[in-house]
C-alpha cells in the first residue's frame, strides 16, 4: 500500500508546486477560475491543493478573493537570498567586470533543463538585455546553455533537446554547439532565444575541474562584433578564475 500511495503523493506535491509557479511578476494574483484554467486540473483538485497552501502560509487570499504568494515564502525567500549570495568580493568582481566592458553580466546555475540567473551587474548603457536574479530560461538555445553544458551527459542533452521547438532533431545541432565552445573556451548566440540579442558566455569550472556556472555578456547583437567577442571572452575567462579563486556560494 505505502509504494502504491507513494506516487500519488509526488503527484499532489509537484501540482502544488506547479499552482505556486503560476504567480510571477506579470501575475502576482490569480482568482480560483484563471488557476482551474491555467492548472488543467479539476476544480476539486485545485480547491484541496488551495487550502492546504493557504493553511500553511505559502498561499494567501488578497481583499478581492485572489490568491497571492503567502508570508511564510518571505522566510524562504530571505534563506534563499542568504545561500546564494554572492561573497562582496566575488560582487566587486562582477561589477569591475561590467564597468570595464559596458554590457550587462550575468551569472547563471543548471537546474535540470534550465538555466536560472543568480546574479547579475547591469552595464552602464541605456540599451541593454533585461534578464533579472531569479529568472529561469531554457536551456536549448543560447551562449550560456553552450558553457553550462560542456560537461553534460549524453541522457541530459537528450532531454534537452526534447524540451527545444525542433523536439529530439535537436540533438545533434545542441552536440555541434557544445563542441566549437569546447575548442574555443567560450560560446556564443546570436538571435537564437531572442532575435537582436547576442551573448558570450564562459564556464566557470570549480576547483574539482567541473562546470558549476556559466559567467556571460549580454546585449543588442549590433554592439557584439568579431573583436569585441574575443575581447568578451579574454575578460569573462580571467573573471571566472577570480570567482572560484574568491569562492562561491554554491562551489564545493
């Protein structure tokens, strides 16, 4: 019985967490029918999955019966901050990093098929790639997938590719990009998550040898020239060795 009930619990989790994850900054309240048809799932099912959110504070309802995130995801939130903070120094780089070359940079962890930004320091020029602490994006396309997947496993990248738009044909594309970044020592996109932006990324390998990070320039695809990428690179190399010189949150 408990190895029977053990996989309809795992269901009920992950369809909490996945009512959780339709909030977002262009929806922080959701009224019970944009869940029901947002969720998929039955108004029966959303209601208990409501209640038991709200009962333990990670739901909330707002003064015009919406459901907004709860108080006890600040403490959450305020541990999270806390465990990927970037040490002042490794900050201090970044920001150097960002001042010296005038485009944005960012620095971002797998998580499954994803990539999730977990620091960032804005360039100083007006038009510049908008990717925020947090944000999670997929990892099929783009310079920084390129970097964090030097060392993927063959299953992993499979999986990826699956999650792309071209479905498993993508493969050997993501195979091909994997490589040239591999003889290179840094990759780079052009237009492939989003058209007229660009991006150079570097892996930053801890000190076992393994990829734990990528650090990338990000921005308009005008201002990424031939000799600018190389002058990127040479910059988000030696910055890279500095962050698991100073160490990292993350890095064992």
């Amino acid at each position: 019985m408990a190895a029977e009930a053990e996989p309809a619990g795992m269901r009920t989790v992950q369809r909490a967490i996945d009512i959780l994850g339709l909030l977002d900054e262009s929806r922080p309240a959701l009224s019970i029918r944009e869940i029901v048809a947002a969720s998929g799932l039955p108004k029966t099912t959303v209601l208990r999955l409501l209640g038991t959110l709200r009962l333990n504070g990670l739901l909330w309802v707002d003064e015009h019966g919406r459901h907004i995130a709860g108080p006890a995801l600040l403490r959450w939130a305020r541990l999270a901050e806390q465990a990927w903070r970037l040490p002042p120094a490794a900050a201090v780089i970044l920001r150097e990093l960002a001042a010296e070359h005038r485009e944005t940079v960012h620095l971002y962890v797998r998580r499954d098929i994803r990539r999730v930004c977990i620091a960032q320091e804005e360039g100083p020029q007006s038009l510049r790639q908008v990717v925020r602490v947090g944000d999670e994006l997929p990892l099929w396309a783009g310079g920084v997938s390129r970097a964090l997947l030097l060392d993927a496993p063959e299953a992993l990248l499979r999986r990826v590719a699956e999650s792309s738009p071209y479905g498993a044909a993508h493969l050997d594309t993501l195979r091909a990009w994997i490589e040239e970044a591999r003889t290179l020592g840094y990759a780079t996109s052009h237009g492939e998550r989003e058209e007229g932006l660009s991006a150079v990324a570097v892996p930053v390998r801890g000190r076992a040898g393994a990829v734990t990070a990528a650090l990338s320039f990000g921005g308009p695809s005008t201002r990424f020239t031939d000799e600018r990428i190389r002058r990127f690179a040479d910059g988000l190399t030696a910055a890279a060795r500095e962050l698991v010189r100073v160490g990292l949150p993350f890095e064992g």
